[in-house]
C-alpha cells in the first residue's frame, strides 16, 4: 500500500490481529520491507505489523540529494500520523535503528519500547570517508559493485555457503535499491552521534547485535547500551550484521520476549 507522508509517496504494508498493539519495522540500508519476512511470519499473531520502505528504498520515492536522520524520523512520524497511531514499539536494524534512536529523541512519548539491532549510536572519525566511498561507486557503477562486499558483512560465511536462496533474495533487494535512495541515505549515516543523549530516551530499549557483525560489531551494540540507562543487550552467536535474517528463530524469540515484558 502507498500514501502520501512528508511530502513522499510511502509503501507500507500491515499485518497482523487489528487491535493488537503496533509494532513498527524499520529496515536497514538497501533493502525493503522484505528484510522482515521472518519477524513478520512470527510476531503477528501477537502485534499489528506497520513495516515501511524507507525513503528511497523499495517502492518508497526515492528523492535525490543528501538525507538526514531527522528527515527519514520526520518520514516516519508523519506516516504514523497518517495511518492515525498513536503508540507503537519500533524495531529498527542499523539505518533502521539509527532512525528510531533519531525519533525517540526528536518524538518522546510516541514509541512503548524501542529496539536498536546491529546498529550504532556514533561512528569514529574515519567512517565518513568509507561511505564517501561508497557513495562514489554508486554513483559511478550503480549498486551491482556494493553488492558482494555487502552481503559478506551481512551474513557469515556459513550461512552464505549453507544458505544461497536466502542470500540471494537479499542480494536481490540491494540491486534494486535505487542508487538516490542508497546515496541519500549515505549520507546521512555516518553523521550520527547520539550516544550522550541515549540517556535522555524514556522507554524501554532492547539491543541486539550479531556477535560477528563487522559493520556495527558488539562493542557499538555495549556503547549503547552502556549510554542507554536500564536497558537490555542481547547477542547473538552465528550471526553478522543481518542478524533477523540469519538467525530468525533467535532474533524474533529476543524481540517477543522484550515486548511481552513491556
């Protein structure tokens, strides 16, 4: 479904009981609802599922220029205004969970919990030019070059080895991550730096992390935490940065178990 929020055409979908609480799923960069599969197969019976194409991601508008977090947290506010909810946990993985930690600050009171999965609150000096650099390939050569070294951060070398359709089908949502939506949001990642203002978040805060996630590996995953007063860290082994995805059952097990507890 599509609707108009912040002055771009959104896609969404819903899923689950009516009536039940939301929760919303915020995907990482270059890929689409999709990411979520698994957690929406598991979790809908208890919630009712907002999961949303970022800007320029899936079948959302991809506008050019540079994002900021505070747009794609706007994005999701005015989404949330328009389909009339009020309350909703939120799940966000790495950009994701850079853009509910953005929402939580910008929006107090809107999210019930906020889980932050395979995601930072602030990258050292050095990152920018790592994304200056991917935002140059993709400009230049489209996303088929980003593809491969992507998918190696993402998931272990098992699990690529022992699970080719699975990684194939993500392989597929970066290919068709239209290169605005991957350079605007580029542009926007590397300048997060929220990690003093964590403390100033009210609701409860669940963070995941795969144990072997080279992009935003455990020890970003414990600064949050560290930050976040009262919050609950959960790893998970055999696991890189796509940690839904390549440990579905555990992910979504850590995920029920905090909501059910808030």
């Amino acid at each position: 479904m599509k609707t108009r929020a912040n002055g771009i055409e959104v896609n969404y979908e819903l899923h689950g009981k009516e009536g039940a609480p939301w929760l919303v799923l915020g995907h990482s960069l270059a890929c689409s609802v999709r990411m979520w599969d698994p957690q929406i197969a598991a979790l809908k019976d208890g919630y009712r599922i907002l999961a949303y194409d970022t800007r320029g991601h899936g079948a959302s508008e991809a506008t050019r220029g540079a994002y900021t977090l505070e747009l794609l947290a706007d994005d999701l506010f005015f989404l949330l205004r328009e389909l009339k909810i009020e309350k909703a946990h939120y799940c966000g993985l790495s950009l994701g969970g850079m853009i509910g930690q953005t929402f939580a600050l910008k929006y107090p009171g809107v999210l019930r919990t906020l889980a932050l999965a395979d995601t930072t609150s602030r990258y050292p000096e050095g990152a920018a030019s790592l994304w200056a650099e991917r935002i140059r390939t993709a400009q230049a050569k489209g996303m088929e070059p980003l593809a491969q070294p992507t998918l190696e951060r993402w998931f272990t070398e098992p699990f690529r080895i022992g699970n080719p359709a699975a990684v194939d089908a993500i392989r597929k949502l970066i290919l068709a991550t239209p290169v605005a939506g991957y350079v605007g949001c580029s542009h926007a990642i590397p300048k997060i730096n929220l990690t003093a203002r964590l403390k100033e978040i009210s609701c409860p805060i669940l963070v995941i992390v795969g144990e072997q996630d080279p992009g935003t590996p455990p020890a970003m995953a414990r600064e949050i935490h560290d930050h976040a007063p009262g919050s609950k860290l959960v790893v998970l082994p055999q696991a890189a940065h796509l940690a839904n995805f390549e440990q579905p059952e555990a992910f979504s097990r850590a995920l029920r178990a905090f909501l059910s507890s808030n």
